[in-house]
C-alpha cells in the first residue's frame, strides 16, 4: 500500500518536477547569451580573427559569460550591427565610435588604448613618384597632380583626419589627379602604394609600423612623407542593452577587465602585442568631440 502511495505522490508532483526543470533550462539559456563582440575592418580579415578571438577568449574568463567575435563585411555594417543590437562590445575609430553612438542612446566609450588619446596618420608615396617630405603647408601643394586614396569611407585615421587635415594645408581633392580612391583598409592602402596604382595614400600609423616591422612593405618602393598631429582615435564602445541581460554593473566589468591587462603578464602580453597596445586606459564619450566636429565638417555625420 505505502508503495502504491509513494507512486501516486510521485505522479502528482511529476508535473511540478518538469516545470522546475523547464523552468531552470530557461533561466540558464538567458545566462549564457552572448557577449557578441565586434571591429571595424580595417585589415586584413585573418588578423582581426586572431586578434579578436584572442580577447574574446579572456573576456570570456573574466567575465563568466561566452563571449562570441563577429566579424563585419565593412565599417558601415559595424554601425548597424551596433545599432540594431547584433553587436554588444565593438572596437570602433573614431568616427564609427561617435556614429554608432549618436544612434544608441545610452552607448558609452569605455576604453582605449594608450596611443589612441594621441593617434596619427601617415601619408605614404611611391617612390617612383618623385614626392618628397612635407615639412609645412606650403610643401602640401606638390601633391597637387599626383593621384591619391584614402583607406575606408568610413576610416578616421584613413579618411576623416587625413582629409581634414589636407584642406587645413588647402588642398582640395579636386586638386589630385583623377578621382581619389578609396581602398577599404590600411593594408590595401600600403599595398596600392606599393604596387603604383596611386602615388600616395592615407595610412593608420600604427598599422604601418606593424607591416614594416613584419618586413610586409617594400621600402624600396614606398616612404613616409608626412606625419599628421595628434588625435583622439580608436576605442571600445558598449551597447547598454548588455545590462538588461547582464545586470547593471556589466558595464564596469567589461571595461575594468580591459584595463586588467597586463603587458607583465605572458598571457595578456600576447593579446595587448595583437592589438597594438601597450595597455588600456580609460576613456569617454566627450574624447571625441573634435571628431564629431570634422565628421559633420565634411559630410559624414549629419
């Protein structure tokens, strides 16, 4: 009889029992959502996977959620991604970052790294083209004839500041020969240079000193002509729909754990020396106001 009993209770609470088991199988699904991370790309498509699946791999540790890198076609589908939410944590330049951040309300730039406060670009030549150093605006008008390209549409370091910078010295684009170019990222850039197809070209710095130190760049073909001054540039911006899911501290938790990497530490050293940086600092939204002002100046932001 006991046993006929325990059967029937054992009935009566089998639907309970499931529903706590749905119930819990929900609850971790939400938990383990991920953290989709995303760049800007302004190299080649093979680097940035490395580079990102590096730190994905160490937000994943420290911030006890999955943390997924998706790539992007171009800089204008990461804006989207970052607008329509696909994207959570994405490393931007600066014109991107203040783009998809006038789009999100409540999106916040929380970390940079160390050069970014004080970021360049470079004006690359082919030799064969005869250009020599820019030392002061007046020397900018020998570019007048020659033909030039920019990196992305989209780039600050490749487009924004390089064309800023060029009306500064009062050259016009209608003053190259032909229409400018645009090649979609820094590496085309050096490579365009490299091979000719453009006299000069507007490069990432950072990106240029990489390839030279990689021995990728012929420096018998191409030189640095000019170094532009400085401005603020790259950084990670966040989407505030991570602390709905996440809770209302994420936020910090992202950017404290980009400020815990440690160049002293191997691991953390092999992630920081993939991104070019010697650490991550802290930033915000108001760093980027001169780029907000270029940006509207020329047509980018409206």
């Amino acid at each position: 009889m006991s046993k006929f009993r325990s059967a029937i209770c054992l009935l009566l609470l089998l639907p309970f029992l499931l529903s706590a088991c749905a119930n819990k199988e929900a609850a971790t699904s939400v938990q383990v959502q991920p953290l989709v991370t995303g760049a800007i790309p302004d190299q080649d498509p093979q680097k940035l996977q490395r580079q990102y699946s590096k730190l994905g791999a160490y937000l994943e540790k420290e911030l006890g959620v999955p943390v997924e890198y998706r790539p992007v076609v171009d800089y204008t589908a990461a804006v989207t991604g970052f607008k329509v939410g696909d994207l959570d944590l994405v490393w931007f330049g600066g014109l991107t970052g203040v783009q998809a951040r006038l789009q999100v309300k409540g999106a916040e730039a929380i970390a940079q790294r160390d050069v970014d406060a004080k970021f360049h670009s470079v004006f690359i030549a082919n030799k064969n083209s005869g250009l020599k150093q820019i030392k002061n605006n007046p020397d900018f008008q020998e570019l007048k004839g020659h033909t030039f390209t920019f990196g992305s549409e989209s780039s600050t370091s490749g487009r924004l500041m390089p064309q800023y910078f060029l009306q500064q010295a009062g050259i016009k684009l209608n003053d190259f020969k032909g229409e400018v170019g645009f090649s979609g990222d820094h590496d085309k850039t050096i490579k365009l240079v490299e091979a000719g197809s453009y006299d000069v070209g507007a490069v990432n710095e950072k990106i240029w000193l990489k390839r030279l130190a990689a021995k990728e760049v012929n420096v018998n073909k191409v030189a640095v002509i000019w170094r532009s001054p400085a401005y603020y540039d790259y950084h990670w911006v966040i989407n505030p729909q991570v602390k709905q899911r996440y809770g209302a501290d994420f936020v910090s938790k992202v950017q404290t754990a980009l400020l815990k990497l440690d160049p002293n530490v191997p691991e953390h050293k092999e992630i920081l020396d993939l991104l070019d940086a010697n650490k991550f600092v802290a930033t915000q939204n108001s760093n980027y106001s001169q780029i907000e002002k270029v940006g509207r100046e020329i047509g980018k932001i409206k």
